[in-house]
C-alpha cells in the first residue's frame, strides 16, 4: 500500500512531505477514578472508571481487558466465519467448507435437540458392554483418541533432558473437580460444592436415560473412584517443580514396574507403537489408578466410563444436556449466571478445530505488517534492557551472569502468526453425521496428527502453541521461545498511534513478562538449548531462592476474600514475571527515550502513563465464585493484585506518585522484591 501510494504521487507529479502522525498518550482518563488515592488503592484509582463502564453481564463470571479485546476479535471472527458457512460454492475439501459445515452444525440446535444423548449411545453401551477389568484401559485408549477423558492423560512433548526431542508421556487426570482440594476440603464452600456436584453427576447420567436409582449408585461409584484418584494427585503447587513431575522409563522398565497392564494393548488402541521410552510425570497417581483399575468391582469402573463419556460431550449434545453442563460447571463453579450465546459457543467449537484456516483469515484482514515490526522493534529493545538487569544484579556471579546472557540471545521471538499453516486436508466434517460424531472425528484427526509429527520425532521449533486470533502469550522454556500472537497486539496492550510510554507500560510489560519466565524460579531450571540443567552457582541459587520468598510471603498475606488468601507458593513465577516485566520493560523505556524525553501528557508524567498504562491492563470485574476457583488453580495472580500486589515493590512506581509510609500500599525497601 505504501509502495502504491507513493508511485501514484510521483505519476501525479505532486510534491509531498510525508510527516510521521505525532504519538498520542492514549491515557483514557475515563478509565480512572481519581477520588481513589494511588496509595490507598492504585486498582480503583486506574480502573475504576473502566469497572463502572463495564458491569458483569450474566455470561461473564469475570469480565476484563483480556475478554473485552476477545470480545472484538469475536465479532470480526462471527463475520469471518459467517462468510465461510454462507458459501454455496465453497470447494470440496476445502477450509472454507469445513469451517462452514462445523459452524452450522454447532449452530443447529433443532437437530441437536431431536438427537438428545443418542449420538453417544453407542459408546456407552460399548462401555456397559464390559466384563473384565482388564478390558477398561483399552477402551478408554479407544475413548481417549475421541476426546473422551480417562483415567489420565497421555501427550508428546519435549523431552525436558533432551529439549531437541519428543517424549512420549503420561500425566495425571482422572478427576472431574479442577483439583485434588475440591474432594477433602471441609470449608462450607467446598463442601457445598462437592454436594452440587453429586446432584449435577446424577442429574446427568438421568438425562442420558438412566433411572433414578441407577442414576445416583452410578455417582457413587464415581465419587468413589475420583476421590481415591485425588487422594494420590499431585495438587497445583507441586505439579510446578519439573524435577519432580519427570521420571524418565524404558518402555520395558515401564511394564516391569507396572506389569498388571497390557501396555502394548493400551498404547495401540491410541494408535502408538515402536515405543523406546516415556516419562510418567506422577508414578503415585499412576501406581493408584493401575490398582482402581485391577481392584475395583466391573460395575464401578463402567459407571465411571461412562460417566466421563458424559462429561465430555455434554456440550456437543441436546440443549437440556448442555445447560445442565452449564449449570455446574458455569453457575455453580464460577457464579456465571447466563449461557453464552449459541453463536459464540459454535464460534469457540470452530476456533479449537480449525484454529490456525480461521487464524489465517484473521491475520490477513485485521493484522498490519507495520505492528510485526514495530513490535520485533520493541522486542529487541527489551532483550537489551534486560541484559542491562542481569548485568546490574549484585547478587550475581559473572559465571551466571554469562549463562544468562546466553540463554537471553537464544530466544527464539514469535509474532503475529507461524510462516506455515496447519493442513487440515485430512480432517472430515460430515454434515451427514450429527455435530458429536463430528466433533468425535475431530478429536480423532487432532491426536492421529500429533503421533503423525511427535512420535519419535525431533521437535518442531516452528509449531505454535496458541492461534493467531489469541489474546494472550507465552513462554515455551524447552524451546526458549516467546510468543505474541495477532490478536493481543492491539488496544489496550498495543497501538501503532501510541507514544512510547503508553506502549512500554502495556505490551512492553507483557513482552518483559514472557522474557522474566526464562529467569522465573521455572524456568532458570532451563538453559539456552532448553534443557532441564543447573547452570547456576549454588551460592547464586540460594540468592534467588531468598530474594523468591519475600514475594512469595508477600502474597501469602493477602486476602483475596474475607475466608481466603492467595497462594503465594502457586503464583511465585507469575508474580516474578510481572516484576521482572516492570523493571525490564521501564528500563527500555528510558533507553528508548533517552534522547527525546516525553513530555507530560493527559496531566501526567510519561512515568505516571507507564504504570497507568500497566494497571488498565488489568482492569475488570469478577463475581466472588470465581476469585475462589481462579485462586485455587490459577498460577497467575487475580487482576486486582497483579497490580496492587506487585506495584508497591518498584521503587521507581513509588517515586512517580509519591508513595511514602503514610500510605497502605507502601512497602519498605527491605520488604520489597529485588530481583531483575
């Protein structure tokens, strides 16, 4: 475009000045409520404003700056979508069709409501068409390459000791409460919870047909085997320390140290075979469910097949299966009142099938080349900053400080979306056959591809772990890669019209953020090559580990509810990422203008539109449920804290709104984080 605009201008003999548009603060002042004093409460005082606008409707249990930008993309990807499923001539195999026929599959609710629970009948009669226990592990193989859950879940990823390499490997599951603290706490919350659970099991298994007394001794069984299975899990925080979570077997040491399974019959019903070694991240949850499995009456175990046949598909069924699906996992779990709308539920079933067609769609409309570079620009601007960090840190010996500068100049920096797109030529969608049975295919053609380009072969450090159209971005410590898809880089996080201080405080962070998880207190476990090897002085660890424990004791102090604390133990390498991103991402803000200062904008400083910046990020509401469930299974920090939480530790935010000891939020020196 701009070639053209140019040519056409020389053509026309016109003599032009092309001044670059002047960078706007974009500090929306709206946003704000400026009765709050930043001290007392730095969250109300930036978002105030933005939380007033934007009440909880009944489908949100949390509704942020994340979903309002997942909003727009939303709109922009219904349009996308809707123009594939109104094509009447769309080719024969093409994307184009299948994004449409899913769609309108989804999307027919008279058809799915006359099919009820028939489209699973089949496999729950071939589930209660067991006799031998030895038979319920390869029919749950044959569930699992359907997208049916078992008893645990099985995935190739880098090996973590030989980062160049898939593995094949086992992890814990098996439980359909998010974790392992849902079935043994005795607080009047889970313990309501658990009882609407065993009501909604029951309410359930009743609408597949089943009677009423079938219906609740089928629960039983299922309470019964889920609690064994948590008792032996893993909870959230220790599922964090990589050393643990790997356990390197040959494929016969494998059978020798669990020799009661037929593992070669298990594995080919997944469809895997020539099988060298694995890892079994959790040997205790394993050793257990290999001993419900042999031990537990026939009947037991079938109710609890089917019951994850169920559970599974609930979504793709009648509307009645569906809402009451809803109805725990949305009104009960998270305190969300309302469905969402059919479309958007049709639109996320598209996205998670065909992600990278409709990405591809999404790019080429809504993402300019001119932010790519501007944000590679940005990118390398914040690897510098935070090599001027780890230089600066006392703490550190130069031979850490050496490794580190290594593994900062081996990131590997992704944007926007992957140089090669997915081929979905062998996936099938069959109008023909209902949406489950599709939706079963789907799931199929996922998991044939994954065998098809992990099983015994090299990682490719080109794959995306998250589409395009994602508003988020990540990390990835055994390819030292960070990504930033299209659809965050945009307002709030990015805008091409944005002066420097507005940008260094939004993306510019985020950008930090995934930078810090390679020096988090996970991913320093790392090296450049991605490898799970101590490069660290012990001396330098011990460092890091005190200088961990004061923000890990920071959040443990805070109260999130009158009845609950943060984790501080769960959160430690978000929280760390957030800091490092604040320091990181102002130190390349400085740099970036240190020879043409901005100047006061919006009556504010660039230091002051900086944090404002970060802090608007975060901005939004969330229903009491939902600050329980999210802090008891999200590593990342609730909105509010993320600011409230992690700002009073920069001495330089403290400085830019004249934070002193008078103040709730100040934190002394010494109490403060201090690490990049």
């Amino acid at each position: 475009m701009k070639t053209f605009i140019i040519s056409t201008i020389i053509a026309l003999g016109i003599t032009a000045c092309m001044m670059p548009k002047p960078m706007e603060s974009k500090i929306d002042k709206t946003n704000l409520d400026m009765s709050m004093k930043p001290g007392t409460d730095f969250y109300e005082y930036a978002n105030g404003g933005w939380m007033k606008k934007n009440p909880l409707t009944a489908e949100y249990a949390r509704y942020g700056q994340f979903d309002a930008l997942a909003e727009k993309n939303r709109e922009q990807l219904k349009e996308l979508v809707l123009e594939q499923a109104a094509m009447k001539d769309a080719e024969e195999n093409s994307n184009a069709k299948k994004i449409g026929d899913l769609y309108n599959l989804a999307m027919d609710s008279v058809r799915r409501n006359n099919e009820g629970y028939t489209p699973i009948k089949p496999l729950l009669d071939k589930a209660a068409a067991l006799k031998e226990n030895s038979e319920v592990l390869p029919l749950t193989a044959e569930l699992m390459r359907q997208g049916i859950s078992g008893f645990f879940h099985v995935f190739f990823d880098a090996d973590i000791m030989n980062s160049r390499n898939n593995l094949l490997q086992i992890y814990q599951g098996g439980l359909s409460l998010p974790e392992k603290s849902y079935y043994f706490d005795q607080d009047d919350a889970m313990v309501t919870l658990r009882d609407k659970f065993r009501d909604h099991v029951v309410k359930m298994f009743v609408l597949c047909g089943y009677n009423d007394e079938q219906a609740r001794k089928n629960m039983e069984a299922v309470m019964r085997i889920e609690t064994r299975i948590a008792e032996k899990s893993f909870d959230n925080v220790q599922q964090r320390d990589p050393a643990a979570n790997y356990h390197k077997f040959t494929y016969d040491s494998l059978k020798s140290s669990y020799p009661a399974t037929d593992w070669d019959v298990f594995f080919g019903a997944l469809g895997i075979n020539d099988i060298s070694e694995l890892s079994v991240a959790q040997t205790e949850p394993l050793a257990e469910v290999l001993d419900i499995v042999a031990g537990t009456p026939i009947a037991d175990l079938i109710a609890y097949v089917q019951w994850n046949i169920i559970n599974s598909t609930a979504g793709e069924l009648s509307d009645d299966l569906s809402a009451q699906n809803f109805d725990f996992y949305g009104r009960a779990l998270s305190g969300t009142q309302e469905q969402r709308p059919r479309w958007k539920r049709a639109l996320g079933a598209v996205n998670a099938a065909l992600g990278e067609a409709v990405g591809r769609l999404y790019v080429a409309k809504y993402f300019p080349p001119a932010a790519k570079e501007r944000m590679l620009q940005m990118v390398s601007n914040l690897q510098v900053a935070l090599g001027e960090r780890i230089d600066a840190q006392e703490w550190m010996s130069d031979s850490t400080k050496k490794f580190a500068h290594e593994k900062l100049a081996s990131f590997r920096v992704k944007i926007g979306y992957p140089d090669k797109w997915k081929d979905y030529s062998a996936l099938v969608i069959d109008p023909a056959d209902s949406y489950a049975e599709n939706c079963r295919r789907i799931s199929q053609f996922m998991w044939d591809d994954v065998i098809a380009r992990k099983h015994n072969k090299p990682v490719d450090v080109d794959e995306w772990y998250m589409t395009p159209q994602t508003v988020n971005a990540y990390y990835n410590p055994t390819t030292n890669e960070i990504c930033f898809p299209a659809g965050i880089l945009q307002y709030p996080f990015f805008d091409m019209n944005a002066d420097d201080a507005f940008n260094y405080g939004a993306i510019g962070v985020v950008i930090g953020h995934e930078m810090t998880h390679g020096f988090d207190d996970q991913g320093r476990r790392f090296d450049k090559n991605g490898n799970f090897t101590d490069w660290w002085t012990a001396e330098d660890a011990d460092n890091f580990n005190a200088r961990t424990k004061v923000i890990i004791d920071h959040f443990n102090k805070i109260y999130v509810l009158p009845d609950m604390k943060a984790n501080g133990e769960l959160t430690v390498g978000e929280n760390i990422a957030d800091h490092g991103g604040l320091t990181i991402s102002m130190q390349a803000f400085r740099n970036a203008t240190k020879d043409a200062s901005l100047a006061n904008a919006e009556g504010f400083t660039p230091e002051q539109r900086f944090y404002l910046a970060y802090a608007n990020v975060w901005a939004g509401n969330i229903r009491d449920e939902e600050i329980r469930n999210r802090t008891k299974n999200d590593p990342h920090s609730l909105s509010r804290w993320r600011v409230n939480g992690t700002l009073p530790h920069i001495e330089d935010w403290c400085k830019a709104f004249g934070i002193t000891p008078d103040d709730k939020l100040y934190i002394p020196e010494e109490g403060r984080l201090n690490i990049w």
